[in-house]
C-alpha cells in the first residue's frame, strides 16, 4: 500500500526534522508567491533543492514551457522514490539523489550551460556553515547571469548568507504558510555568463 503524500512527509520529518524544517509541506499561498518571480515563459532549466513530496515541482511542472527542464535534487531517499512515482513518462522532469551542493555537475552533466532559476526550502539555518555556504556559492556560479535564487525559510536567519554572496536580495513575507514564511529572491553576484 503506498503511503499518502502528506503522511510520507510527517513520517520523514519526524525522522529527520532538521533536513526538512515544516512539519507540514509548503501551502499553495506560498507556492503561487514564490513562482510569481519566474518567467515561464524565458525559463528553459529550472532547478529545485529538497522538493521533498512535489507540491512546488507540480506547480512549476504545470507551468512551465513544453521545452523546459525541472530538475529535482533531493538528499531524501524516500522522497526520491516518491517523485519517481508522481513525475513518472514526464521527460521534462529529472530527478537526482544528492545534494544541493552538486548542482553544477548536475546541470552540466544533463547538457546546460547554466540554471535560469534556482528554487529552495532547504532550511538554511539547520546545517553546518561550511555545507551551507558551498550551496550557496555553487547556486550563484550555476546561474545565468540573468538568473534567480528563490529561498523560502521560517526565519530571516539565512539573510546574512544571501547578501554575502548575492549581488542583491529582494525580500517578501506569506504569513499563509505553516509556518509563515520568509521569501528571498537573489541576483547572481557573477555568472557563467550564459
């Protein structure tokens, strides 16, 4: 018998709370804020960090161009699994067990020169500085240069880190979220220059 998404996700982070940071997956309010920053239509490689059971991924799978690419990098392999299953005959849709930190050997290694966004809820603040600033740095290099970092996060904690390495962090607030949630939208300090 398959487990039910949302018990998948409880289950998981009773687990391992610290890898996902809600005891409950992200609300549509915060989905549809988050992806308001994405142009569809120009985005050709979309990246998304810890998509844990695919709300967000359905959301910009359903969105995005019929030439586009999703890639889906989770260290949870339960979750793996799960989006096997829910992005099953979808092509656009490449699916990665690792970390976040690969990202540019994963983008590269699939044939794109750069990432036009960058999609994360991984919390930020739970992990070692060193993990967390070598995601941050490899998310900044695998940009375009007209590229975005989209994080969402409970507390503003990770903003030091952002504005260390972004040229410039633009900010929102969805208070319809368990728990509210923190936006941060980052320009890339430098690029590939694709």
């Amino acid at each position: 018998m398959t487990t039910s998404p949302k018990l998948l996700f409880l289950k998981n982070f009773l687990k391992h709370p610290a890898t996902l940071g809600s005891v409950v997956p992200s609300s549509r309010f915060l989905t549809e804020r988050l992806l308001r920053r994405v142009d569809f239509q120009r985005a050709r490689v979309i990246v998304e960090y810890g998509p844990g059971i695919g709300n967000i991924s359905s959301a910009v799978v359903s969105k995005m161009h019929c030439d586009a690419c999703c890639v889906l990098i989770e260290v949870n392999p339960d979750f793996v699994l799960h989006l096997r299953r829910v992005f099953e005959g979808d092509r656009r849709v490449r699916i990665f067990h690792g970390s976040a930190a690969t990202v540019e050997e994963v983008v590269q290694n699939l044939g794109f020169e750069a990432a036009d966004y960058v999609i994360s809820g991984i919390p930020f603040s739970t992990m070692p500085e060193e993990l967390r600033f070598s995601i941050l740095a490899a998310s900044n290099r695998v940009l375009r240069k007209d590229g975005r970092l989209l994080v969402y996060q409970f507390t503003r904690t990770v903003l030091p880190d952002l504005t260390s390495v972004f040229a410039s962090v633009d900010e929102e607030f969805e208070p319809r979220n368990v728990l509210p949630a923190r936006l941060f939208y980052c320009r890339p300090r430098q690029s590939n220059g694709a």
